[in-house]
C-alpha cells in the first residue's frame, strides 16, 4: 500500500510538472502555493481556501484559469 501511495504521487508530480511549462508564470507560483498549503491542510475545505485567499485575494480567478489551461494543455499533449 505504501509503495502504491508513492507511484500515485510521483505520477501526480510527474503530471504537475507536464503541465506546469505551458503555464504563466503567475500561474504556476499560484500551482506552488496551492501544493504547499496541501502540506498545511489536506483537503480543499473552508481553511485551505481561507489560507490560500490571504496570499491570493482572486484565487477563483485563478482556479478558473488553471482549470481553462488544463484542458487545453490535456488535448494537445494527450494526458
Ligand atoms: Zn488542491
């Protein structure tokens, strides 16, 4: 079960990092801080949001935007 948890995660990572080239620069800070509170708090709940909205006021901008990028990203590189 460990061993699995850890290939998830490194596929995620590997996934992230794909994705990551074709973004903004100011996206991919956001993707940073969005990872590093998961450190802080696991779940997307009111207190992820409420961290994450102290550093970024217009993080639904964002999450609106990354989301736009991703299929966008997804269709031309067949993730
Ligand atoms: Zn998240």
């Amino acid at each position: 079960m460990r061993t699995k948890c850890a290939s998830l995660s490194l596929v995620r990572n590997l996934t992230i990092y794909r994705f990551m080239k074709y973004l903004p620069e100011y996206l991919i800070e956001y993707i940073i801080f969005h990872e590093l509170v998961h450190i802080i708090e696991k779940n997307h709940n009111s207190r992820f949001w409420e961290i994450i909205s102290g550093k970024y006021k217009d993080y639904q901008k964002s999450e609106k935007e990354l989301f736009k990028y991703w299929f966008k990203v997804s269709e031309e590189v067949g993730m």
